[in-house]
C-alpha cells in the first residue's frame, strides 16, 4: 500500500513538473488564442485596405512575448508582432524580395 503511494506520488511530481516546462517553453495556449485575437484586431483597425493571414504564434519565454507572425494575402508584405500582457507592444513589417 505504501509503494502504491509513493509510486501515484512521484507520477503526479513528474506530471507536474511536465506542465510546468511546457508552459514555461510553450507559453499559454488560451493567452496564444487571445493573442491571435489581438492581432487580428490590431490589423483590421490599422491597416484595413490590406488582407491579413497569422502564420504563426510563438511564444518567447525570456520576456514574456507572444511573438505574431503575418503575411499579406497577396504576399508583398510580412512582419512579426509582439504581444505582452493583452498589448501589442512592437510590430516590424519585412519586404519579401519577390518582384
């Protein structure tokens, strides 16, 4: 009966520890949602004339950023956006070398 315990103990300890460094290194999946969120509005209010698609949503544990990745629909224009506690707080616009 003891070994049982201590046994469900340790697996619970491991579990634990596994959602942590997940969190830790993967961020939040709801605050990646929101994140999203943020962005697609941000978008939509300042640069309405152009389409938008989010590629990606990376989180940076070092700071605490939900990194945005965006790409035009016809493809001219992509950049990342940076997203800390419900607010963009940097946004940089990169030129394809397409022609």
């Amino acid at each position: 009966m003891k070994g049982k315990a201590i046994l469900l103990s340790i697996l619970v300890l491991v579990l634990l520890m596994s959602g942590f460094i997940y969190f830790f290194l993967n961020g939040n999946p709801a605050e990646k949602g929101k994140s999203r969120e943020i962005v697609t509005t941000y978008l939509k209010e300042n640069y309405p004339e152009e389409s938008f698609k989010i590629t990606n949503v990376a989180y940076y544990p070092g700071e605490g950023i939900y990194i945005v990745h965006v790409i035009s629909k016809d493809g001219k224009t992509e950049g990342n956006l940076d997203v800390r506690n419900g607010r963009i707080i940097t946004e940089s616009v990169e030129f394809p070398f397409k022609q």
